[in-house]
C-alpha cells in the first residue's frame, strides 16, 4: 500500500473522483467538500489535509479534514481498511496535524479511530450517530401560512446568529467560531444565493444548499428558532428549497441528520427523504 498526499483538491479528485461518485449521495460530505475546496480554495485556510492510500492503483482509503474541523473518511475496500487508516493515522502524527474526531460510515469512522488510539494511545469515544437521507422526488407537505425566499444582504446579521444558535444546538461537538467568523459566512453564503428563509410576516425560519456535486446538492443548515418551531416552516421550506433544487436539474438532494432526534427523521421522511447509509462521529480525549 503507498499513501499519497495532495497539494491541491484537484489532484485529490483525480484519485478519489470515481469511487466517490459511484455512490454520489451517500459520499456527498467529503464529495462536495472536496469540490468545493477545488473551486474555491481562498475559503479553506489553512490547507486542508488531503490523503489517499492505493494499492496496485485501487483507491483504498481517502481521508479529508479541514481544520479545525473533524477527520473525513472513506473506505472502497473494508477488508484492507485498518491497514491502510493505520498509514493514515501515522501520517497525521508525523506531521503533527490537529484531529479532534473522525467522522464517516460507521465501519470505516471505527477503523480510523481504533488505528489513532493504538498509535497515540488517546481514547474515543462516540459523540453522534447521524443518517444519509437522498431525496429524488418531493411529497409536498401540508403548507404553513408564508411564502420561501432566499436571503439578503439585510438578513446578514440574524442569519450570522440562527446559524450560531444551530451550531451550538445541533453540533455542539464541532468547533465553535468567533461571532465575525459566522457573520463572514453569512455574507459568502447569502452572496452566493445558498441560503433561502421561510418568511410569515418575518423570517421564520432558515435552510441552506452547500457541496453540489455533479448531480446532487446537499441540503443544510436547517434550522427554526424555538419561538417558532412546531408550525410546519422547517418541513415546508426544506421541500421547496429541494424542489427549487430539482427543479434547476439536480437529480437528488441529501441530507444528514442526528439519529437521536426523532422529529427531523420523521419530518424529512414525510417530504420525500430515504435513508442511505449511517456515519459515526467520534472525538478523541
């Protein structure tokens, strides 16, 4: 097994573009992000680690992270997969990269950090189960009062906030950012047209579209204020925000939600959403 490293998204791609894309919706995290890194690599400082490890030039493991975010993972071969997470592992270690968890499908998530454990004797532990969910066709939920919008340069400042308030509320294992770190993407993202509210009178609620890949787009934040939830707004914008996808030719739109939270499994279902495939996320004490 040889493991290589990449200076730039688009060799990364060339390597691993084709073992992600056979199963484009249920790899779409590190898919997209990978794309997106190759698009617009000025957003994704400092470099972002890329790795591959090949064997008689079958991609065998791909690993992605872009600090200070967790560790993605990818296994094209289960069988060889510890071996190969190992040379991954070593890898980090020698170059002295910062890995507070690892996130990817179950197996190939539980291989990584059972190899970062027996490297660097730190423990793991299993901080969110979460589900792939692929929608192709939306079931159009009952229609709350209010219309979907995409949000404006006016929005900046209470969109910098409902995503904090999301961040905090659903990924509370993930890094935090300082308050001028959120307010800057909420000026990219509303600049680029990828956040869209629920308006009732005023904004009720917020979804995002982020990582297009070649046919898909996933679908996220979303995200209702409490004051607001419990009125259909979330379930309404996420099918029209999908649609509206659909409708400029996606073929499908994926989403991940937490397994342990009942109401979004259900809600997304309802609209059209079908289960992919699970990922585990573990942090490293």
């Amino acid at each position: 097994m040889q493991l290589h490293l990449y200076s730039s998204a688009l060799a990364f791609l060339n390597a691993a573009q084709p073992a992600l894309e056979a199963a484009e919706a249920a790899n779409n995290l590190m898919y997209g992000l990978a794309l997106r890194i190759r698009d617009f690599p000025e957003r994704f400082l400092p470099a972002p680690y890329l790795c591959t490890v090949l064997a008689a030039k079958q991609l065998q493991v791909a690993a992605l992270m872009t600090p200070p975010h967790n560790l993605v993972v990818f296994s094209n071969h289960p069988a060889r997969q510890d071996q190969a997470f190992a040379l991954i592992a070593q890898n980090l270690l020698r170059d002295e990269w910062s890995v507070p968890g690892v996130l990817g499908p179950n197996a190939a998530a539980l291989a990584f950090a059972q190899a970062w454990q027996n490297l660097t004797g730190k423990t793991y532990s299993l901080t969110m189960r979460e589900r792939v969910y692929e929608l192709r066709q939306v079931t159009p939920p009952p229609q709350p009062p209010g219309y979907m919008r995409p949000a404006l340069e006016t929005d900046i400042e209470m969109v910098a906030r409902w995503t904090e308030e999301f961040q905090r509320e659903a990924l509370p294992d993930e890094a935090n950012f300082a308050p001028e770190q959120y307010l800057e993407n909420a000026r990219l993202r509303i600049k680029d047209r990828t956040y869209y509210l629920w308006q009732d009178g005023i904004p009720v609620a917020l979804a995002g579209w982020t990582r297009p890949t070649p046919h898909g787009c996933s679908i996220g934040p979303v995200y209702t204020p409490r004051e607001f939830r419990s009125k259909g707004y979330a379930s309404a914008l996420t099918a029209g925000l999908s649609q509206l996808l659909l409708d400029q030719g996606k073929q499908f739109t994926a989403l991940f939600t937490n397994l342990a939270n009942p109401t979004s499994n259900s809600i997304y279902q309802k609209i059209g959403y079908r289960p992919v495939t699970d990922f585990d996320l573990y942090r490293f004490g």
